[in-house]
C-alpha cells in the first residue's frame, strides 16, 4: 500500500515501476494490493524510492495496521462503518427514486387506464423503509426498552 502511494507521489506508473527496480508489474501489482514482498523486493523497492529497507519495512506495517482496525478507536470504526451503511443507503434510495419514476412513465405511456406502479413503489418502499430504520437506529417497536418496560412492570416496580 505505502509503495502504491510513494509511487503516485512521484507520477510513476506501476509499469516504470517495474523497470525501475527490475521486478515484474505483476509483482509491483501483488504487493500494492496488500501482498507482503520478499527481501529481495523490499531491496529494490527502498533502492528506487532511495529509502532504507527498515523504513519502507515499517510503512508497510503502520498501514497494515491501520486497514486491520488497529489503532482505530471503536467509535471511530462505528463512524466508519455507519458511514459504509449510510452511503449503501443513499445508493438505495436513488437507485429506488430512479427505478420507480421509470416504471411510473412506462406504465403511463403504455397503460394509462391501469396503474400497476403502485405495487413496485410500495413493496420496494417498504424494503427502503426497513433500511432506513435498521441504518438510522429507529426506535423498534418491540425492542429492548421495550422488553425492560414490559418486565418492570409485570414485576410492579416504577421506572
């Protein structure tokens, strides 16, 4: 990973790379996507980008790190994540805007006396709905607080 970036820092691409420090693109392709590199890649890696090994060693394991969720807090991993979900959502949604007004023109240009486009809209709507309510915590209906409620006061205490 820190090689790709090294690299776009000084405008290469993965081909001048290659010929640079004499390995294969395949091989300078395995090792941006993630793959460790041998010794003797490591070598011609730290030669070309003029760095010690042991630095180019330490980069490589820093950013490891980091993609594992290694020194990322867990809210900042719950940040990330609702973001993952939040951006799923809005693809949702305009894929469900987009698909939906296309079927209400097809069915007003082809059937205008027969609105089937209801159907579509509502039963994708409720899908939206349910991943908006599972994304956004919504309060459910029946759920823990829910359960508590109910046990204390089956069991006569005040809340």
């Amino acid at each position: 990973m820190i090689v790709r970036k090294l690299r776009l820092q000084r405008g290469w691409s993965q081909d001048q790379l290659a010929t640079m420090s004499g390995l294969s693109v395949r091989t300078v392709q395995r090792i941006e996507r993630g793959q460790a590199p041998g010794l003797e890649s490591l070598k011609a890696l730290a030669a070309v980008f003029e760095l010690d090994i042991s630095q180019l060693q330490e980069s490589e394991m820093r950013e490891a790190n980091m993609e594992s969720g290694a020194g990322v807090t867990r809210e900042e991993r719950e940040a990330m994540e609702f973001v993952q979900g939040l951006k799923g959502f809005y693809g949702h949604l305009i894929s469900y805007v987009l698909v939906i007004s296309l079927l209400w023109v097809i069915n007003l240009v082809t059937s205008p006396g027969h609105i089937w486009a209801w159907w579509p809209m509502l039963g994708w709507g409720i899908g939206l709905m349910a991943h908006a309510f599972n994304l956004f915590k919504l309060p459910k209906l029946l759920g823990p607080d829910w359960e508590r409620r109910q046990i204390e006061r089956r069991l006569g205490r005040k809340l």
